[in-house]
C-alpha cells in the first residue's frame, strides 16, 4: 500500500529540468517533479550528478541514443509554492555532454516517451517524460529496438533510484479536483518507469520556432 503525501511541513516541492539543444541549434527540455526537505541547492546538484550518470555511463548511457550534434547542456531546480504551484526561487547548473551515436537525428518532434508509474492504476496516477529526438540508428519506422529502450528504462530509473537514495521524493500531482483526487496538488509517488518503444511526436518542441518562407 503506498500513500499520498501532502505538501506540509518541511518538504519542499521541486520542478527539476533537464535541458539540451538539437543538431540545429534548437532547444530541447523536459521536467519532472520532486519533493524535499533539502535545499535547493542540495536537490540540484544531486539532479545534476544523476543526469550526467545516466547520460554518460559507458556503453549504455543515453549518449548512445543521439548524435553527436544533440547535446546535453545543463539542470535547474525551481521551487514550487502557491495553489496552484508557481516557481519562486531558481538555480541553474550547466554541462556540456554531446550525444555518441552515428547516424542524424531524427525529426525534432519525435520523442521517447517514458512512463512513469505509481502504485496504482489508470491515466490520473501516471506521469509522462518525453525525452528528446534520437539518432535515426536506434529505431526502424519508428520503433525502437528491445535494447536500446531498455538502456534508456535502466538510465531514468537510475535517475529515480539515486534521488530517493539521497532522500527526494519523485512524485506526480494533479492540478484540478475529482472524486478521486479532492484536494488539489497531490503528490502520488514514483515507483517505476517503463519506456514506450514506440517514438511518439512532441509538437511544442518546434512551436516556437519561426517561420521560414521561400
């Protein structure tokens, strides 16, 4: 049986960030959401030190997943307070670790997509992370071999392992009310991740870029 914690007390919520650019130059990022009595500064360096683990750990580390021109550039850690949650206080950390495939990434809008899982069932008590286009070597019309979704299911669990270890929460927490979640903004905890084989499309990631007309 797992239990809802409330945002009360001493625990902090966290909205923490990883952040990289494509081959092109554009932006690519993705969130997830901690709860803590560490600092600030405590949770970012342990989010930083997780990241850059499951990035570059030798032969299957993320970086096995994206060319060379796919970067990861750095962290931040925002804290979170307010009904419904707003950030207040930042911090940022940047790194520099390029992806180690052959082959070019594929459209900026294809996604990994990583499921995040309570201990119960049904859309309301999942979490989703969408982790940026790979490199058109790891997958074959859009589906990704058994392997390399694998690493990718080992890295961002070992991201959640390390973080509990350290002693932060991973949590999901619903923004509107109903009958199963009357109170606003709580927390559910993350116990596993499962990573969909099948690359998905993440639109907003090019939204913002400009037009160019010929």
């Amino acid at each position: 049986m797992w239990v809802r914690v409330q945002y009360a007390g001493n625990m902090t919520q966290y909205r923490l960030t990883v952040h990289g650019v494509f081959p092109s130059g554009r932006a690519w990022s993705f969130r997830q959401h901690y709860s803590s009595s560490a600092s600030l500064s405590t949770i970012l360096s342990d989010w930083t030190t997780a990241w850059e683990t499951a990035w570059t750990t030798a032969t299957t580390g993320l970086a096995t997943l994206y060319p060379t021109g796919t970067v990861f550039t750095g962290t931040s850690a925002a804290t979170l307070v307010g009904i419904p949650y707003r950030e207040t206080s930042k911090e940022v950390s940047a790194v520099s670790h390029a992806g180690t495939a052959s082959g070019d990434s594929l459209p900026e809008t294809s996604a990994i997509l990583v499921s995040r899982r309570t201990a119960e069932v049904g859309a309301r008590n999942r979490g989703r992370t969408y982790l940026p286009a790979p490199s058109e070597v790891t997958q074959a019309d859009s589906v990704m071999d058994a392997t390399n979704t694998g690493h990718v299911s080992t890295s961002v669990d070992g991201v959640r392992t390390a973080m509990v270890g350290a002693g932060h929460t991973p949590v999901i927490y619903n923004v509107k009310t109903s009958a199963a979640d009357p109170v606003v903004q709580t927390n559910k905890t993350i116990t596993a991740e499962e990573t969909d084989r099948v690359l998905r499309s993440q639109r907003r990631r090019v939204r913002k870029a400009a037009a160019i007309y010929v």
